[in-house]
C-alpha cells in the first residue's frame, strides 16, 4: 500500500523539483531572483482571479486532451494524434454552430456543437484503430501521420473557403456558444474560463466510471495489461483498440469545444497548437488516472500561464524549456525509481 | 529547366536526407526516431550561433552538429540507461527542442523570431551550372553521400551489424558479447550528429536562424524513413521522392490548381498507406521501442 502511494505520488514530485531547479538555473542566468520570479508567477496565475481564470481556460483544454492520451495508454496503444483531433473537434463545432440558423434554442444548438466536436474528434481516431486492428499499422507513426494531414486539410478548407477575408478563422457561429464563467462569477470577468470546464471535469468522471466501472472499461484495461491473455481470456483485442481509439480521439475532439464554443465563438488555424502534445505530459504526470490528469492540468496550465505573468523579469520561453524538461524527467525517474522500490520490498519480504 | 528542378529538388531534400540517414540508424538499433524535428532544430540554432559568434560557417557546421550530439545524448540517456519511454522522451525532446531555441533566441539575440544575417557557405554564382552551383555549399554534396554512407556501414562493417542485432534481438546480440547500451548510446548519438548537420544546412542555407525552422521536416523524414522500410538507400529515395513533390508544387503554384496542402499530404498518406501494407508492407526492426 505504501509503496502504491509512493508510486501514484512520484511524478507530481518529480515534476515539481525538476521544473523549479532548472527554472532556478535559467532565471539564474539572467541575473534575477528566482524568489521573485517564482512570487510573481504564482500572483499572475493563483494570486488573481483574471490570472487564476485563465489557468481554469487552459485546464479544460488539456484536461480533454491528456484524457485522450490516458485512455489510450490504458489500452497500451500511444496516440499521438490529440492535436489533429483537437482541431477536427474545434472545427467541427464551429460548422456545426455556423450551420444552425441564428436563435436557435441553447437546448437544441449546445448538444448538436458539442456532438459535432466528439464525432469529429472519434472519427480521427477511429481511422488509426481501424489501420492497427486490421492492417497491424502502429498507431504511434498513423497518429503523427494524421495530425499532418488532418491539420493541412483543415488549412485548406479554412484558407480557401470559410475564413473571414485577410484572417485565418470562421465568421463567429451563430448558435451554440458557451457563457464565460464570468457571467456568474464577476471575479473572472475578462478571462477565458468557461462553462466548458464543467464538460471537462463530466468527461473525467465520465472516463472514470467507464474504466472502473463498466465491463467494456475492463475489457479495455485488461487488454492494456496483456493483450495476449486478454486475447485468450475471450477478449476482441482488436475491437477494443478500435472502441479506445475512437473514445480517445473523441476526448480529445471535446476540447476543442473549450476555444470555440466557450472563447473565441469561432474556429481559427492553429488554435489547437501545442496542446496535444501536451496532453502526454498531463497523462504521464497524473498517471492515466482522471483525477490525476485534473491535477496535473492545472500544474501544466499553470506553467503555460505563468510564462506570460513572468516575461517582464525572464524570457517567458522558459515555461517551454521546463515543460519539455519535466516530460524527460518524469519519463527518466519513473521506471527507474519504481524498479529500486519494488526491489527493496522485494528484499523486505524475504 | 529539368536541371533547374533537380537543383532544386535536391536543395529541398538535404534535411531529410541528412535526418534520415541518422533516424534510420537509430531504429535499427531498436531506439524509436520521433527526435528527428527536434534534432533538426537544434543543429539550426547551434549552426546560427556558432556561424555568428566564430565567424565562419564551418564553425556553424561544426556547432550545429554538437548541438545534435547534445540532444542525442540526453535522448540516449533518458531512454537507454534510465528506460524512459523512447515515444514519451521523443516527444519531450522535440518539446524542449523548441523551448530551448526560443529561449535562447531571446537571450542571444534579443528576438522571438530570427537571429541577425550569419555567415554561410557562398551562394550560387550567376552564369556557372546550377549543378556546380549545388557544390558552392559542402552540406549538399555531403548530404547526398550521408545515405549511401549509411548504408555501406550498416551491411558492409561489423559495427553495421552489431547494430542490427541490437535492433532486431537485443538479448541474442548480448548473449554473443555485444554490449548493447554502448552500441545503442552510439547510433542515437549518429542520428543527433546527423539530423544536426540537417539543421546546420537549413540555417547556413538561408544565412539565420527562425523560430521553429525545421517545421515539420524531422517529421517528413520519418516518414522517409518508414515509407523505404528502414532500408537507407530506400529511404534516401523517399527523401527525393518527397522533395521532388514540393519542388514540382512551388513551380506549379499559381498556375496549376493543386493546392499545396494537398501537397504537404504526400508523405504521410504514402508512409500511411506503406505502414497499412496496401503495396509492400513497411515492418520496422523487431525490437524497436523495447528497452534491453
């Protein structure tokens, strides 16, 4: 019991050491006070409700995103593919609120985007299921793959056909957006922070329950654990790469729901950049579990947030230098200290 | 004219010929290649700041590929000795890739966008053959022998086959005396030195460095890669097979109507399609992305 605590704990740890001793080193060599650059970051993120609404923004989208990772990984398949389904997600919500006549019931126009955002998000990811069960293509190269190709065709369509002239994004829709936070909450007036939050959090409980709860979800962990003796034990393997990989890139599509629908009511190229490989980081820090990636969202959005509440005092770039530095290390220790702890119970034990 | 788009296809292909003559030699050896685009950038930036700050585009050359070797070596040691996994610290490396060059970017230079003018290799010289003109850069004619290079090292020499006995049966090649984490630590550090002298050429090529250059060309050399099935020659052919699509596209542009993101699709729906085995079944070495 104590050593699965130690486990579950490890990363977050990790995470945290690595991101402030090479942020210490960085903010070093420019000459300030990593006190008040760290100070500063936790008033710009935490210490403000804008700042602190703004962490909520991107939590919701990487939250969807590091959810589309895990459910992979559970099923021991890697899908890389989050940022191309991301957009796919983002773009089909807002052709879906652009296609809805104005005035359309909240009712009717909210469920018909976000269902547009998830179908989208599980077609790109039921494609790279269907090449791995059938065509034994693996899912890591199809995913990057995809990402390319779904990204230039959503180019192209946006750069010849739906964009507002001399921009790169949609006319706003016209049906379907989501309320700011701020609406209720006046401290968050001005921030990104929505109600697609509380989509992201339903979507974490939502995968919970699936996993823990559901035969499918055992079905899915069993395979992810051995596929060869789920194979034997009556399991479909192939069918439930195919199922995971479509609920995967559905989560993944339902961020997408977060810029358009709940921030900028329409779909502009590139929106989706950078947080779906981000999401592997959320998914590896909160260890694949729901709740884990909740927590380890908010460590990311706050990172990313506070890069732009530091830049008077230290290039705000550093949040991108400690994020890829986190990865590594989280990646390095993890199998590495979990081999030392079981060896030490093991020699407990004996 | 026919000379003109050779000139030019070759010009395009030389990252990817360079980053995937050094992909190619760490997959066989079993240690997965997503680093590429984050090797590649790398190698730009250490080439601009070495160009600008010795003076000399060999001293950007001669940057560029240890700035390569560095990223290599953290990759190698993320995943060999400590056993991170090869997709997760691929990722992370192109991510701190990216992070690391804007960083010091800003700090360098004072921009979020490019670094000042640096010394390159000459440019071509009006009136002289566009052939003899690619030789102007030693990037180029040393980016075209990279995969033949490659090639003879993997089949020919004894090392080449050490290589490909950690990459298929890691516990085979140890039971015979092969010290695979040496033999892995070393083809991981060739394809950082390689793809950096892919990046080195991107950056002396255009005479500065820009944020995020490599756009996107370690991922189409991988993809080089993967369509010649991890064979180097076959996937130096790719390189040029894709160069040649883009190099066919920037002269059609404007008159013929094949939009270029459809061009940009060319690589990844044919290593899709390769992957799929529709026509010849891509199989990668046996124990690649496994730890020893």
């Amino acid at each position: 019991m104590r050593a699965r605590v130690g486990e579950a704990l490890l990363p977050p740890i990790v995470a945290l050491l690595v991101a402030l001793v090479v942020g210490d080193i960085l903010i070093l060599s420019v000459g300030q006070s990593p006190a008040d650059v760290w100070a500063l970051l936790l008033r710009g993120t935490w210490g403000n409700a804008y700042g602190f609404g703004q962490v909520l923004y991107k939590t919701t989208t990487l939250t969807c995103t590091g959810l589309c990772v895990a459910i992979g990984l559970r099923a021991g398949l890697f899908n890389i593919g989050g940022e191309g389904q991301l957009a796919a997600g983002g773009f089909a919500a807002a052709l879906a609120g652009l296609a809805l006549p104005a005035g359309t019931p909240l009712g009717i126009a909210l469920p018909a985007c976000i269902a547009a955002a998830l179908a989208a998000g599980a077609v790109t990811g039921w494609v790279p299921g269907i090449l791995r069960a059938r065509f034994g293509a693996h899912e890591v190269i199809t995913t990057i793959m995809f990402n390319f190709i779904i990204l230039a065709l959503l180019n192209w369509a946006i750069s010849t056909t739906l964009r507002v002239p001399e921009t790169l994004h949609t006319r706003a829709v016209h049906a379907g957006a989501i309320a700011p936070l701020g609406d209720v909450l006046p401290a968050f007036h001005g921030s990104a922070a929505n109600w697609s939050l509380v989509l992201s959090l339903a979507a974490a409980a939502a995968m919970w329950w699936y996993l823990f709860r559901t035969r499918a979800g055992y079905d899915l962990r069993a395979v992810g654990l051995q596929p060869d003796a789920a194979e034997s034990g009556g399991i479909a393997v192939g069918r439930v790469w195919v199922r995971a990989l479509t609920l995967s890139g559905a989560l993944a599509g339902l961020g997408g729901v977060n810029f358009v629908l709940g921030y900028k009511h329409y779909y502009e190229d590139g929106f989706a950049t950078g947080a779906g490989f981000l999401g592997i980081a959320v998914a590896l820090v909160g260890r694949n579990t729901p709740a884990g990636i909740v927590l380890a969202s908010i460590f990311f959005a706050t990172l990313s947030q506070g890069g732009l509440a530091i830049n008077a005092l230290v290039p705000k770039t550093m949040v991108d230098v400690l994020q890829g530095a986190v990865i590594i290390a989280v990646a390095a220790s993890v199998p590495e200290v979990r081999r030392v702890m079981r060896r030490r119970a093991r020699s407990a034990a004996t | 004219m026919i000379l003109a788009f050779l000139s030019q296809t070759i010009r395009i292909a030389i990252p990817y010929l360079f980053a995937a003559a050094g992909g190619t030699v760490a997959e066989r050896s079993g240690v997965i290649s997503l680093t590429l685009e984050g090797f590649l950038l790398t190698g730009a930036f250490g080439a601009a700041l070495g160009s600008y700050y010795g003076h000399s585009a060999w001293i950007g050359v001669a940057c560029g590929l240890a700035a390569g070797l560095v990223f290599g070596v953290i990759h190698g040691i993320a995943t060999i000795r400590y056993r991170a996994d090869q997709v997760v610290s691929g990722i992370a490396i192109n991510l701190l890739a990216i992070g690391v060059t804007r960083y010091f970017l800003h700090l360098a230079f004072g921009s979020s966008s490019n670094s000042p003018r640096v010394a390159g290799f000459t440019t071509v010289v009006k009136g002289e053959g566009l052939i003899a003109g690619l030789l102007h850069d030693p990037l180029i004619p040393l980016g075209l022998v990279a995969i033949p290079a490659v090639a003879w090292a993997m089949y020919r020499t004894p090392f080449g086959l050490r290589i490909r006995a950690v990459g298929e049966h890691p516990t085979a090649a140890r039971t015979i005396g092969i010290r695979v984490a040496r033999v892995r630590y070393i083809a991981v550090a060739v394809s950082g030195m390689l793809a950096g002298l892919g990046g080195a050429y991107l950056a002396l090529d255009q005479h500065q460095f820009t944020d995020n250059m490599s756009a996107g060309r370690g991922y189409i050399a991988l993809a080089a890669m993967i369509f010649g099935n991890w064979d180097p020659m076959r996937g130096g052919l790719a390189c040029l097979l894709f160069a040649a699509a883009e190099a066919a596209q920037i002269n059609l542009q404007g008159t013929h109507g094949i939009p270029s993101q459809f061009v940009q699709m060319i690589p990844y729906v044919l290593t899709i399609i390769a992957l799929a085995g529709v026509v010849g079944k891509s199989t990668p070495p046996a124990a690649l992305g496994r730890a020893e």
